[in-house]
C-alpha cells in the first residue's frame, strides 16, 4: 500500500476517535493504563495505536520498525483478528512484520532462542498429564514422600504435588522461590517476637510442614523434566523470564528488540506473565518503556485459569508512575441495558475503579433507550421452552434473522439443554462448544476395540460393541452374552469366550469374533497407532452407519483427530508400546486430556459467525461479541447466575509468597454476569424461576428487578408470550407436541437406515447360498419400504394407503395416542438395596441396563482399592469377632498387613512394581483399625446381609441392606458402620438426617434385631473415611427415615410403571451404558 494511501486510511481511522480514544492512541511519554469498559472500542484504539506507530512519518505515523513493536492479544484468534484490521491501515506488508501474537507464544520464542543458554535439550517437547504424573509418582516414591499419606494412594498424593506446582508455575513462583520462602519462614518461626500471637506462629508452622515437602518434590520434579526436555505449559512464560532475568544476552537483545509494546484484555493475565511484562519493560530502565496495557477489571473472568483478577493493581505497583485514561463511552447497548449493568457491577466488593461507570458513547449507534424485560417461570423445566418462545415471539413482530439472537448460561450443560430444546421448535442453533472426538460414536468404539483387543474380558467394552452396528445385537440379546461371560473364568478369556460360543446363535457375532481374531493377530506385531488405523479400516468404523454429508464429515473428523492423539502419544508410551500401553498412558491423562483435542483450539471458541443460528453460549464463550438480543437464562443462585458452585480451588499458596490475594468467587460471578449483560445492544431479557421465599442475598435476579430496577423494566407474562409464539403451556418438559412428533419419527428414520446397512453388510460374504441372500433382499425392501412410509409420515404427517409399512403404521397409531413405548415395568415384589435405589434416582435408563439386563459399567481403580480394602477388613474384623466370642487375643496389626499381601499378591500382579496399591490399601486397613475401631466395643457382625419386608404406599417389596459392621458400645447402644475409601465430602462428614444409607440400615437394624417399632433405636450411624482416619456420625433416634421412605416409594413406583426414562445428566455426558437403549425405549 503506498504511503498516501496509509496515510488516508489512517486519517480516517484517526478522525473518527473520539477524544479520550484519540488521547489514548497518541499517548507518548511511559507506562499507560487504558481501562476500557464494554463498548468502548478497546480494539479500534488498540489497532489504531500499533498503525500510529508504524505508519511512515509522511503519512501520518511514527515511523517506528514494525519489528520492534510486540503486541500481545489473550488469544490466538483475538490475535488474528487484531493482525487482519491492521492490514486494513498500514497493509498486509507492515502488518505482517508486525509481531502481533499471544503471550505464551512470544515465550516460546524466546525459548527456542536461548533455551541452550539453560542447557535444554534442542528437542524438546511438551509433557503431557499422563507423563507428568508417572514423574511424580516416581519422585514421591523415591522421596519416601507418599509414606504419611499412602491411603490417599500414589495417584492422589501425585495429584496434590501437581496441584502445588501448578499454583507455583501460574504465579511465577519457581523452585527456588519456594524453598527460599520455607526457609525465610523457618527463621522466623525459630525467633518469634515475644509478644507475637501463639495460635497464629502454630497455624504458620503448620503451613510449612505442609508446604515444604511440597517444594522439594516440585524442585525435584523441575530439575528432571527439564533435563529430559520436557516441557509444561506455564513455561512459555516461566522459562522464558528465567532467560531473561538469568542471562545478560538474552535480556540486552530481546528489550533493544522490543521498543513498543501493546497488551490486550490485561485483566485475564496471570502473575506469571504480568511478571514476564516486567523483565521485557522494567519500570526502573534508563528511558520509560512505552508500554500501553488495556484492560477492566470489571470483565476479570478467568481466576479459574489463573488469571490475577487484582492484574491492573499489579501493574500500578509494577511501573507506578503510569498515565490511567478511562474509556466508559459505550457504543453497542442501549441505555436501559447501561443503566442495568452499571447497577449491577456497582455492587461487586473489589474494583480498581469504583466510580468507573459507563455510558452511552457521543454518536453511539445504539437504538435508544433499549429494552430491559424480566420474565419469571414457574419451573426450570419451562426454561427452554420459554426461550424458544420469547424468540419466536420477537422473530415474529421484527423479522430478524436468528443470528440476531444469543442465549447466554452459566454453565454449558444448561446450553445442552437449551440448545436441545431449540432445535425442538426447529430454531437453528450455533453452539460455542465444538463436540470434541471422544464425544463421537464412532472413537468410542474405536476405544471399545482397543480394550477388548488388549484385555479380551473387558465385558463393557464387548457390549458396546455387541449393540452398535454391525453386529447390532438387541440389549436383551447383548445382556445374555455378557452373563456367559461373567460364568466363566477369567482364564477363558472371559468376555470374548462367551462372544465365541455366542457366534453359534448369531451370524453377526461370529463375524465380529473372526473381525476380532484378525485384527489381534495384527495388534500383537505392531505398535499402537497402526493397530488403531488397522481397527478403524478392519472394523469400518467410518462406514458401518448411514449418515448425511454433514454427519459424515464430523464422524471422519473425529476419527482422524483420534488418530492424531494416538501419533502424537506413540513417542510418548512406556515399552513396548502396544495397545496396552497405550490404553494405560490413556487412563493415566486429565480428564481434559481425555477429549482427545491435542490443543484448547474448539473447546469454547465463539460460535460461527457466517452462520444464521442463535447463538447458545457460556457467559465466558461471550466475551468480546455483542448480538441484537440477549437472554440471560436461569438468573438464580445455584445452578445459574450466580452459581455457588466453584471452579475447583487452586491450591492456595501463601500470600507472601505470591502476593496473590485469594479471588472473591461472589465478585468473580458478578463480573460473569455484568459480561453477559453487556452482549445486548436492543433487548436484555432476564429469565429466571420464581421463587416463593425471600430471596437470598447476592440474588443477581431481585437486584434488578426489586431493589434496583432500571427505567421502564418490562416484566413479560408468560401465557401472553407462549400465545404470541404459538407455543403451548403443556407441552412437557420443553419440548413442543409436534418437535417431539417429529423427533421420534427421526429415530425411527435412523433404525431404518441402520436396519438396511446392516443387511448389506451381512451381504459382504463370500459364503452366502441363494436362501441367505434372498432374506438380505427382503430386509433391504422392507427397510426401503419403512424409510419411505416414515418420510411420508415425516413430512406429511399421515400414511397414505400404497406406503402401508407394519412398523411405521405402529408409529403411527403410537403418535396418534401419543402413549411413549415404556420398557417393561418391574414384577412385584421388588428387592430393594440403596445401590438400586441410588442408581435408579441418579439415572432409571442406567439403573435398567445395569440391574435389569445385567450389563456391566467401568470400573475404576479407586473401586478396585476400595474394594480390597472392604476385603482386607471384613477377614480381619471377622477374626477378630471369633476372638473375642471365644476368649482367644485379638489379631493385631501384623496380621492385617498379612492379609492385605495375601489379597494384593506378588508385585505385579494385582499391584505395580512400586507397590504403591498395596501401600494404600494396607494404609486404608490401618486407618479403621488405628483411627476408627473401638476396642471396648463388640464386634457383632461383619459383612452382614440383612432382607426384611418393606411395606409401601407402591405395595409389599423387600429391601436388602449389606451392612460392613455392627458393634455393640460398651454402654449398651449399637453402632452402624459403613467404610468409605474414596475423597471425603460433606454428605459423608455430615449425614443428614434423611440420609437414605444410614435410613435404610437402620430399619434393617430393628428387624434383625426385632427390635420393636415403638422402641426408640439407641446408638449411632458411622461413616468410617478411611483415607482420612475420620468419620461422619448421626445418632439413630435422628435418622428421618419417613423422608427417607418416601424417595424409596417413588422409586419403586417408577420401577412399577416402567418409568426408565435417561438422566439429563447422562444424556449430556454422553454415558454409553445407559445409551445402550435406544431413545424412545
């Protein structure tokens, strides 16, 4: 682009700032600050400052090299977005030498630079969770630093070191800051001031213990890693600081390098990059860096990443002679919408700037005064039906495209759930959340093929498969495979033993068990990616369903981004690096690992802005976009805005540390919610249930609507707006009569499809006679046949005479009464067990699949654990009864950890070479023996299953209550105990009075006993949490056992009338043992 015309577009853009913009571009003369509120044009000023710079003087600019100027963006897209509008103003040429990029990006860099100058090996690579864990447990286990906490197990005590040297790594804090911090505290707690306060040095004292072992396995971890070339995250910034603060090289050339530099959305950074900022533009250097950081700590939203959201006060104390401009001119919303946001915010605890308020921009394009309205449902279940009719409602006065509209949540399992109940009244919808490849069908058998292929009984794995296409078995026939495999040994290869003598009775099986002995005499030879590309070739997995174009093309990118993750890992896997190494390496990454996304790219990104769609998103995923409309959904404590449920701490390390002051979550909330707001520029609409009791403090919901209402808040009736959409108020939990209609036809449609590719692969065999291939003809007509009656029925909503089809004409009459195919009620009596009866209220469909038809779930090795550890104590406590009914000693101690070796066995087999299971499960044992037991009390039972009659208001039924101990106190009262392994929570360290555990014990408890019912029951329940040594208690006259009933009542009654009905939880996690059924089952 020639000079003139850099120097005309950049006029332009200069004219056309306001002032307090122009002021900020044109700042010269140190450090600036620029507060930028919502609206306010932060990236125009931004984009117009680095042209300034860069621009020629003769049109108009500075001059300045583009090299020289850094301009730091939050994200890469942000990034790219910032480089294209800089092509606009000084041309793809100076824009591109340009370095505009992302903090991390920058450190990396650097250090591929001068990594050498810190000895770091020049093939380096990132280290993944699965790699970071093996290194911890290696160094606790060599540190002896697992002993005191063995019951937490290897992994736990791993999880927690990360946790540490996670915290340490976000905020800058290295290895030697850590230890020099514990020894610094060490002095002091040695010398205290005579009058300092003793509790205060004991809780002081305490965190050192803590925290000084956590340091040295941090150091120790550093110093290996790095030696290996291995890499985290944090150190695109840390290691990069190191260079520059450690090496005089590296620091004189990367600031001669850098004489300008520009930082975006400064209030998300993390005290480790506001650091890194520091060592590139010290504050105390012989000129005044020009650094110009823009930032509103009223938009903080990303403590849980661990962004500082006190980032702006950090940067004052860093460079504190700095320029502050504020920028509150608000060119998007309306002035309502304004006046909304700026009373919420106002109340938040901590800001920067507390008079900081923003307004309606001079020559704003704003549609004044804009509309705030309030509508208040009944229940949460109305929320996505009401969502689609306040939209449907405006689309029908205004006409505006869907894209118009942005739904925005708090969490993305309510966008789940309301983008579902969208595209039920056939609303188009862009989601924020791309699905990510493990969410796909098709790895997921992949998945199911590795397991089996590497553990051939690996029951779960071989009914999934055994379900899904080809093979296709129903879940009856697919559950009876699986009890024959659960009847045979573990010797006889378990589950695919029973799938061998099943091939007699199923065609599709016998293909499947050839299919599985090719391809695991493949796997034996190769390593782990070539059998998975082998297992996606062998076992079609991008062929065996018949899907449109556009589900194709997601199920082959899923497949190939599985395979991607597995190249990736292959260098990464233990010897000899087959599939079970593979699978091991697998299980041992984050579960944010698991996704399969090799990179955070697609898992909150915004969505697609060439598409027509309302946009369904988290309030995170929202911010920098603005839409016509905005409805805020579910406006209540709890489960919306604000939610009490917290990001899971980072460990909180010391405040002097660090000089991180712990985040306020209710703060945290607030600014979500202010972003969330702040998206609308004509209509914000606030959704919320009603309630009937006063409303709780911090209620984002009653600020606005009752203690400080904006101007001309328009309160919406519901009835009106379903009348207006043309939505009916009895359509069910959201769903439209016709979107449901409509929805079970599309299912139908599918099995048809399947139904048909199915026929045709059992076609594809060399061993077909005339009578097997004229039944595939018939099944591929009558599959034709159903396709064509349902597309009718479909799209016409009727069966005319000559598409007559059995099972559509079935469909039909079952729309027609609307009466949902249920599967079949359970037979009285019931047997009931709080297993059944907590599965069933966590999930009916999971409860049917896994009680019912007696198909298996995951187990984890926590259960593993937990189970051996139950095993270890029911032989020891049960000796120890005999003991004392027959005046022989007790066992001690030594006779428990004998046990546990029996149980556990050799190193290796059921225990890895480090021992580290055996060491948490004898640990777990102790715990109940040392901590919990009771000496002066009598073991009465152990282990013990009691069955007694349990009368309903849903009938007669019996109840079954295994219960691990029964003692007898040395006063005479009984005492329930229940032992508990995994992580302590509050429902287990405070039972509440209808705890359905303890309820169900304790009537188990009087019956046994025969105890009569008017008796009161004398003694106590116990949780025994063993990995702690504590217990959760609750005194047996407390117990609420009526509530207690009543959630049995209704879970029988559900059981009765064939209520299995999938979880909301379940369908949004994808959980395959309940989608094992078909939907509409």
């Amino acid at each position: 682009m020639p000079a003139s015309g850099v120097g005309d577009t950049l006029h332009e853009a200069l004219a056309g700032l306001s002032d307090d913009q122009a002021r900020a571009v044109r700042h010269e003369g140190g450090p600036a600050l620029v507060i930028a509120g919502p609206g306010a044009g932060k990236t125009r000023v931004i984009v117009t400052r680095v042209a300034r710079l860069v621009a020629p003087a003769d049109a108009g600019g500075l001059g300045a090299d583009p090299e020289s100027v850094l301009a730091l963006a939050f994200t890469n897209k942000s990034a790219g977005e910032m480089r294209d509008r800089l092509v606009g103003l000084v041309g793809p040429s100076r824009a591109a030498r340009v370095r505009v990029q992302t903090c991390n990006a920058f450190g990396r860099g650097v250090i591929r630079r001068f990594g050498d100058l810190a000895g770091l090996p020049a093939d380096s690579t990132l280290m993944d969770s699965a790699q970071r864990r093996r290194l911890l447990r290696e160094i606790l286990v060599d540190h002896g630093a697992f002993r005191d906490r063995a019951a937490e197990g290897l992994d736990a005590a791993a999880d927690r070191a990360w946790a540490c040297i996670d915290a340490c790594t976000t905020d800058g804090v290295s290895p030697r800051d850590a230890l020099a911090w514990c020894d610094a505290e060490t002095a002091a707690l040695s010398s205290p001031d005579p009058g300092a306060d003793a509790r205060a040095a004991d809780a002081r004292r305490a965190r050192l213990e803590e925290f000084r072992p956590l340091a040295e396995v941090y150091a120790e971890f550093d110093a290996r890693r790095l030696a290996a070339g291995l890499l985290l995250f944090d150190d695109d910034v840390n290691l990069a600081a190191r260079l520059i603060r450690e090496h005089d090289l590296c620091r004189a050339i990367l600031r001669d390098e850098t004489r300008h530099i520009v930082v975006d959305e400064f209030q998300d950074w993390s005290p480790a990059q506001i650091a890194l900022l520091s060592l590139l533009a010290p504050a105390d250097a012989a000129r005044p860096p020009d650094l110009f950081v823009v930032g509103d700590d009223d938009q903080a939203i990303y403590a849980f990443r661990g962004a500082d959201d006190r980032a702006l006060e950090r940067f004052a104390r860093a460079w504190p002679d700095h320029a502050e401009i504020l920028l509150t001119g608000n060119y998007r919303s309306g002035e309502r919408i304004i006046a909304a946001s700026n009373a919420m915010i106002a109340r938040a605890g901590e800001r920067y700037r507390p008079d900081k308020s923003i307004r309606v921009a001079d020559g704003s394009a704003a549609e004044q005064p804009g509309a705030v309205e309030a509508l208040e449902l009944p229940s949460r279940a109305d929320l996505p039906r009401a969502v689609a009719a306040l939209i449907l409602a405006d689309r029908a006065g205004t006409g505006r495209a869907w894209s118009d509209y942005a739904v925005i949540v708090r969490t993305h399992d309510r966008a789940d759930e309301i983008a579902l109940g969208l595209a039920a009244y056939d609303a188009p919808v862009r989601s924020s959340r791309t699905p990510a490849p493990i969410d796909d069908a098709a790895v997921k058998d992949l998945f199911a093929w590795a397991r089996l292929l590497a553990d051939p009984g690996h029951t779960p794995s071989l009914q999934r498969l055994l379900v899904r296409p080809p093979v296709s078995l129903d879940p009856d026939a697919a559950a009876d495979v699986v009890r024959g495999a659960r009847a045979r040994p573990r010797t006889d290869a378990g589950a695919l033993g029973a799938a061998r003598a099943a091939a007699e009775r199923h065609p599709a099986v016998a293909d499947f068990v050839a299919r599985y002995d090719a391809l695991a005499r493949f796997a034996a030879e190769h390593d782990a990616l070539a059998a998975l590309r082998r297992i996606v070739d062998d076992a079609r997995l991008l062929h065996v369903e018949a899907l449109d174009a556009e589900s194709r093309a997601r199920r082959v990118e899923a497949v190939v981004g599985a395979l991607r993750f597995a190249q990736d890992k292959q260098p990464r896997l233990e010897p000899p690096g087959d599939l079970r190494a593979f699978l091991r390496h697998f299980d041992a990454l984050d579960p944010k690992e698991q996704t399969l996304r090799l990179t955070d790219d697609g898992a909150d990104d915004p969505p697609d802005e060439d598409a027509d769609g309302v946009a369904v998103l988290t309030a995170h995923a929202a911010k920098g976009l603005e839409f016509d409309t905005v409805i805020v959904a579910d406006v209540r404590i709890r489960t919306g805005f604000p939610s009490l449920e917290r990001a899971p701490d980072r460990l909180a390390l010391p405040e002097a540390l660090t000089g991180r002051a712990r985040a306020s979550h209710d703060d945290e909330e607030r600014r979500l919610f202010y972003v969330a707001c702040t998206r609308a520029r004509r209509r914000l609409t606030l959704v919320a249930k009603s309630i009937k009791r006063p409303p709780k403090a911090g209620d984002f919901f009653d600020e606005l609507t009752r203690l400080d209402p904006p101007e001309g808040l328009a309160r919406l009736d519901l009835n009106d707006l379903y009348e207006r959409a043309g939505v009916t108020a009895t359509d069910g939990a959201g769903l439209g009569a016709d979107a449901a209609r409509r929805a079970r036809v599309r299912r139908e449609l599918d099995r048809a499809r399947a139904d048909a590719l199915a026929a045709l692969h059992r076609a594809e065999r060399a061993d077909l006679d005339a009578g097997a291939i004229d039944a595939i003809a018939r099944d591929l007509d009558d599959a034709a046949r159903r396709i064509a009656a349902l597309a009718h029925l479909r799209d016409a909503g009727a069966l005319p005479d000559h598409l007559g089809h059995p099972a559509a004409e079935a469909l039909a009459r079952r729309l027609e009464r609307d009466a949902k195919p249920a599967l079949a009620p359970l037979p009285a009596p019931l047997k009931l067990t709080y297993t059944k009866i907590n599965d069933y209220t966590r999930c009916p469909r999971c409860f049917y699949v896994k009680h019912v038809l007696g198909l298996d779930e995951e187990k984890t090795p926590g259960l593993a654990a937990g189970d051996l550890a139950h095993r270890a104590l029911e032989q020891f406590f049960g000796e120890v009864r005999h003991a004392e009914a027959h005046g022989e000693p007790a066992p001690g101690e030594a006779r428990l950890r004998e046990i546990v070796r029996r149980l556990v066995g050799p190193a290796g087999r059921l225990d890895g070479p480090d021992g580290a299971l055996g060491a948490q499960i004898e640990a777990l044992a102790l715990a109940a023996v040392r901590d919990l037991h009771d000496p002066a009390s009598e073991v009465l039972e152990v282990e013990r299953t009691i069955e007694f009659p349990l009368g309903l208001p849903a009938g007669e039924h019996n109840a079954i209550a295994k219960v691990d101990r029964i003692d007898r106190t040395p006063d005479g009262a009984y005492r329930l105990v229940d032992y508990k392994t995994g992580a302590p929570s509050k429902r287990l360290t405070e039972p509440k009075p209808d705890d359905l555990q303890f309820c169900l014990y304790a009537l188990a408890l009087r019956r046994f006993y025969e105890i009569p019912d008017g008796e009161p029951l004398a003694g106590v329940a116990e949780y025994w949490l063993l990995r702690t040594g504590l217990r959760g208690s609750i005194a047996l006259d407390e117990l609420d056992i009526g509530k207690a009933l009543a959630v049995v009542n209704t879970t029988a009654e559900g059981m009765l009338a064939g209520r299995f009905e999938r979880s909301k939880a379940c369908r949004r996690a994808g959980d395959w043992l309940c989608s094992i059924l078909p939907e509409e089952a």
